[in-house]
C-alpha cells in the first residue's frame, strides 16, 4: 500500500509558501481527527453530515442545532482545529442564522461559509450511487 502522507505534507507546504490557507473536507468526527494528522484546518459541510448521519444527500435533513452538537464533538477532539462550518442558506431566515452562528462560535467554530441564496435547493446524487 501506497503511503500518501508525504504527498499531502508537501502539497500542504507547497499552499502554505503561497500564502494559501487549505481545509480539508471532513463528514464524522474520526475523518476529522485523520485530518487533523495533516492540517488543523477542517471544513465541515451541511451534505457531510446529513450524508454520514442518514446516506441522504444535502435536502435539510439535519439543522443547525445538529451542526453545533457535531462542531462541539469535533472541537473536543480536534481542539487545535481552524472548525470552518458551511452553513448554506443561515438555515432559512437572519434569525435562524444569527443564532446558529452565535452557537456555533460556542462550540469552537473558526469560520463560516454562508450562501446568499434565498433558495431551497439540493444536492443530487444519481439513485445508483446509492
């Protein structure tokens, strides 16, 4: 078996001398402490969840109050992390974004990525993938 780890630090070097910051996708809290081996930026996606947690795809199955239990789960591991969480829409209205934001920032998130869609749509998957 092929060791991929000195491709990934040197390709993670290479990013860091150009002055560019790398998150490496995560979807469970074991996936996040495998990548906290390379990096201590991780990027927690609303499909990666909804997809580790119930094989479906990105279709507002899980809500914000899920995404912080899995940040806060994540953080405890991982508490050395740069936790970027994509948040899609703010979860439906400026309310439910302020305070899944304010939520997520107590259980230990860096950043976040936010759409400016208004919206409903979904991430397809073809039905033989699954």
């Amino acid at each position: 078996m092929f060791d991929y780890s000195f491709l990934i630090k040197n390709l993670l070097n290479l990013f860091k001398k150009m002055n560019k910051r790398i998150f490496i996708g995560v979807y469970d809290v074991f996936s996040a402490l495998i990548a906290s081996k390379y990096s201590k930026n991780i990027f927690l996606s609303g499909f990666g969840l909804s997809a580790s947690h119930y094989g479906l795809t990105d279709r507002g199955y899980t809500g914000w109050e899920i995404m912080v239990d899995h940040c806060a789960r994540i953080k405890n591991v991982c508490p050395n992390s740069n936790l970027l969480i994509d948040i899609d829409d703010g979860y439906g209205s400026p309310e439910l974004a302020y305070q899944a934001c304010k939520r997520l920032i107590q259980a230990g998130a860096w950043g976040f990525i936010m759409e400016d869609q208004s919206f409903q749509y979904e991430l397809v998957i073809e039905d033989d993938y699954r």
